[in-house]
C-alpha cells in the first residue's frame, strides 16, 4: 500500500501473491488502514468491499453508488448522498477497479475475494446488505412507482438489484430490521415495482393475467425461503393460502419450485393447503419439485396422503417424465418406489421417461428405468423415433450400450421419416455410436433414407472423416451409391467442400470421380461452382476427370467459376484445359 498509483499496487499484489509472502497479513493491514481513515471514508471503504465480495452478480459502478447512497436511517433516496467515483474507489486505497468494458466493479485480486469471503472477515455482511436492499424497496420514491412498467434503470440503477437479491441476502443473515422491512414490503408486494421485476426474472412473467395483484406477499417470500418472514406473514389472518397468484402459482408451488423444505413444512403444517392445486396449465407442486430435482421436497410431497404421484400437465408429462428428462436420479427413484406410477407413462407426442432420459444421455436414469419389467425400451414417440434412435442421434455412447444390451431393442428400427438410428449418427458424426452400431449383425450400414441418402452419403455431406473412413471399411457399403437425384457420397462433399473426405472417396477404385448427377453436376462442377480451390485441386489431378463436362444446361466448370467470380478456380480450369 505504499505504492503511489493502481498498477503499481496491481504488480506489488502479483509479486506477493507468487513469493510467498502472507496475504492474510497484506489484507489485514489494509482493512486496518482503510478503517483508519478520517470521517464517512472508513464506512464507505468497508462497504464497497461488502458489496463486492458478497454481492449475489457484479454490480456496475452506477449500482453500487446508488447502494452507497442507502441511508438505513432514512425514508426517502437523497441524490445529494450519491457518491462519486473517485470517491468509492480511493476509500478502499485502490482494492477495487472498474472494469472498462462491462462496467463492473471487481477487487484487484482474486486472493482478496477469497480472504474477504472467510466467516468473521466482514461481520454481519448479508444482513447489512440485505437491510440497504429493504430500505431502499420501501423507499417513498421506489413505493410511488407504478407496479405495472418498468421504470428507466439507467436513472434509477440499484432498483433491479434489490428487487431481484433482497430475499437471497435476508436468507442468509435476516435482522429484526429487516424482517419488519419485509414484511412492510410483502404487503404492498402485488403492486410494488419489485414483484413485477422478480416475476419478469423467473421467466414466466408473460403468462400473468392480473396486472394490478401481481404476486401476494405470501408467494414471494415462499419463492425466497425466508422461513422467519413467513412465519410471521402467516400468523396474519385474511389471507388464503392456496390463492394463485398471476401465474397461477400458489405459494406451496414456488417453495416447491425452489427447493425451500423448510417453507414447504411451514405451509404443509397449516394443515388446509391443497397439496395438489394445479396452475393452468396443470403443473402440480410435486411436478414442480421432481423437475427441478429438488428431492427432499418430493419425499415430503410423497409422504402426504392426498398427493397424487402421477399428476401430468396439460402436455401429458408426469412428475417422473420431468424429472427423468433433467436427470434426477434421485427423485426418479423416489417416484419408482411407488406402486402408483406408470414408469413406461409416454407424454401426448408419445414421449416415455425413458425417451427422454436417453435423449438427454442420463446413464443413471436409463439404468433405473431399464431394471424396470414395466419399461418397453423400443417404445417410440409420434415421430416412430425410438429411446435408442434418439440417443444414437445425439451421440450418447453409455445410453446406446445400455439399450443395445437388450434383446427387446430393435437397432435398425427407423423412425416415420425412415431414417435409422445408424443413418442419424453417421450423419451427425458420432463415431462412438456409428461402431457400436457397426458391430451389429442386425444393422444395415448401407441402408437410405427415403431421398436416396446413404448412411455413407450423409456422412460425406457433413464433413465427418472418421465415419467415412469407418464406412469404407466395409464390405457391405457401396461408396458410390447415388442418392434419388444422381448425387454420389463424392459428388455431396465436393458441393460442401469437405477436402478430406473427398481425398478418402478418391482413394476407392470403385469411386467414379466424374460421374454427373441427374442434372448433369459432376463433383469438379460443384466445387467449381462453390469455389472450393482444394477440392478443384484433387479432382484435376485425376486423369479420368473431364474438366469441361457441361452439366444439362450447357454450362462447364470453368464458365459456372468465371460467373461466380472465383478466379483462383478459373486459373486451374484454364491451365488444365491449356495442358
């Protein structure tokens, strides 16, 4: 700290941080020195640091003055408090920079984040920074705005802030302040300002239909967690506790959204909740909390008479499909231990946990639904794409060896377009898949689609050499195979441009490098017409290419490059056609 400018305080901080010197005895000495300071710019250099090192997102230079500005004593924002600055950043002698670009105020170093975030460090850290974002809520200013539009942030910065984090910092540390604070604010909480920037932020905002009763107090300190505060709001009568509110959500919902146990026991204890209270469209608490895989959620679900396990939404999709789609194993074997859930459950578009589960690749999940006799693995969904057709598409190796391991799994099976879980993974490029699949007596590595489109072909399209080398491997493949149009594996990959599977096609003497498709487009008059210089190059170097073979309207390579404008091209049809 003897260091007269930042960057020479930024090398120093480098140089200790890598010989070896005592950091926590650096940092002490500093926070020591900035408490030091004369009048207000001890506080303020202890709370810029607060903020920093605690705050839930970065916090721009604008936000973090306005927090600044906070005056805990007061009921109103006085602009005159606003710091500038100059002053924010010389109050913790150059531990904070803002950052050019983004505007963020960061610490100087990261050993001092993770010195300032040690218990005891900054006492009292979340309750200080969760009573500035109350007081700022309960603000005149703030209350006089409309609930129903957004204001300019730009004018008033620390108000999107504070709407979205205040309950995460008094969640962690709630003073008494703060909870009069809240619940002061939860009862203006349908039209407070804050509750319409919270819902826009939980994504579901569009779906409200009462604008001016936006989110009871009840739902948004259910949606935080904050046990104290809801303790003390339902000690009040007059509410009812399963209301919906403009989403249709009831506060047992969001606790069961957000993974709050202690909320869910709290509401579970009231004792007339309606556990199974759906929103429009359909969701349940429980089908909440299984597809945000909170599991001790759902075991307090489960453990209530009146739950039903297997309630869908309007879309068909049980508690256990939502929580096999995101993988929650625990919650799936939560759900398969009741004698009241269908496992093999498909959604209206014919989608099975299973389907998804091997969709998404979730080992685990595939595991528990197989051990299942009640699990038809070759179940497809509406499109006739099978668990194992979708897991080959997306490459999901584990999965595919899972299911190919079953005698009730058909591995050539296409789906209603008649493409085969071995065409969707040459094509993609998932070698993993493609010779698993290759080590079948029961695939057809050769079979096409409805267009006339190999597995081999498809691959070629793409660019993917390892599947192509793996396909000219075999006997069984002809890598000549036009598609409907005339189009050959080679004839593709010179329209795509793709230089390496072009050179391994052209290694095959059973490859006819200059065979035309319907329209007359040889592989040199597609790369000509594309300008792919590289693949002009391997095709001319072949003597059995005729570099002025015309399509069916009469147009050369060399006339479809001179017409696109790609001269290098040009030059090596001219020369050539000189030679």
């Amino acid at each position: 700290m003897g260091e007269t400018s930042l960057g020479g305080r930024k090398k120093m901080l480098q140089k200790v941080a890598t010989t070896g010197v005592d950091l926590d005895s650096v940092y002490a000495q500093t926070l020591r020195r900035i408490g030091e300071q004369r009048g207000d710019r001890s506080r303020l250099g202890m709370e810029v640091l607060m903020w920093i090192s605690h705050a839930e997102r970065p916090l721009r230079i604008d936000e973090l003055r306005h927090a600044l500005a906070v005056d805990m004593e007061s009921t109103d924002l006085d602009l005159e408090n606003i710091p500038p600055q100059d002053a924010v950043l010389g109050s913790c002698l150059g531990l904070a920079v803002v950052d050019p670009e983004t505007s963020a105020v960061r610490l100087i170093h990261y050993t001092l984040q993770e010195y300032l975030s040690r218990p005891g460090i900054l006492p009292d850290v979340h309750k200080t920074l969760g009573q500035k974002c109350l007081t700022y809520l309960n603000y005149k200013l703030v209350r006089g705005l409309p609930a129903t539009n957004i204001p300019n942030l730009e004018d008033m910065p620390f108000l999107e802030y504070s709407s979205l984090f205040w309950g995460s910092h008094a969640k962690t540390e709630l003073s008494d302040r703060s909870k009069s604070l809240a619940l002061e604010l939860l009862s203006l909480a349908g039209n407070h300002i804050s509750a319409t920037l919270l819902l826009k932020q939980t994504g579901s905002s569009h779906s409200c239909s009462l604008p001016h009763h936006l989110w009871p107090g009840l739902h948004c300190a259910a949606y935080f967690g904050i046990v104290e505060v809801l303790a003390a709001w339902t000690e009040r009568r007059g509410f009812d506790i399963n209301q919906g509110d403009c989403m249709g959500f009831t506060a047992l919902m969001w606790a069961a959204r957000q993974g709050n146990e202690e909320v869910v026991k709290l509401l579970l204890a009231q004792g007339d909740v309606d556990l199974d209270k759906p929103r429009k469209e359909g969701e349940t608490p429980l089908w909440w909390a299984s597809q945000k895989g909170h599991e001790g959620v759902v075991k307090l679900l489960l453990a209530q008479n009146k739950v039903d396990p297997e309630s869908p939404d309007i879309g068909g999709r049980t508690p256990l499909w939502g929580a096999s789609r995101n993988g929650h194993a625990g919650v799936v074997e939560l759900l398969l231990a009741r004698n009241d859930v269908n496992p093999d459950k498909p959604s209206n578009k014919g989608e099975t946990p299973l389907w998804w589960a091997s969709y998404q690749g979730y080992e685990g999940v595939v595991k528990l639904l197989l051990a299942r006799n009640d699990v038809n693995p070759d179940n497809p969904n509406l499109d006739g794409q099978t668990p194992l057709w979708r897991a080959s598409r997306n490459g999901r190796e584990g999965v595919v060896k899972l299911l190919l391991a079953r005698n009730d799994v058909s591995p050539d099976r296409p789906s209603k377009k008649n493409r085969t879980p071995f065409w969707r993974a040459c094509y993609r490029g998932h070698e993993g898949v493609v010779k698993l699949l290759l080590a079948r007596n029961d695939v057809n590595p050769d079979n096409p689609n409805p267009r006339g489109q190999t597995p081999l072909w498809g691959a070629s399209q793409n660019g993917r050499e390892g599947v192509v080398k793996l396909l000219l491997a075999r006997n069984d493949v002809n890598p000549d195979k036009p598609s409907n149009k005339g189009e050959t594996p080679l004839c593709r990959a010179s329209y795509e441009g793709h230089e390496g599977v072009v050179k391994l096609l052209l290694t095959r003497n059973d490859v006819n490098p200059d065979k035309p498709s319907n329209k007359g487009k040889t592989p040199l008059w597609w790369a000509s017409y594309q300008g792919y210089e590289g693949v002009v190059k391997l095709l001319l170097a072949r003597n059995d290419v005729n570099p002025n073979q015309p399509d069916s309207k009469g147009r050369t390579p060399l006339q479809c490059a001179s017409d696109n404008r790609h001269e290098g091209v040009v030059k090596l049809l001219e020369e050539r056609c000189q030679s």
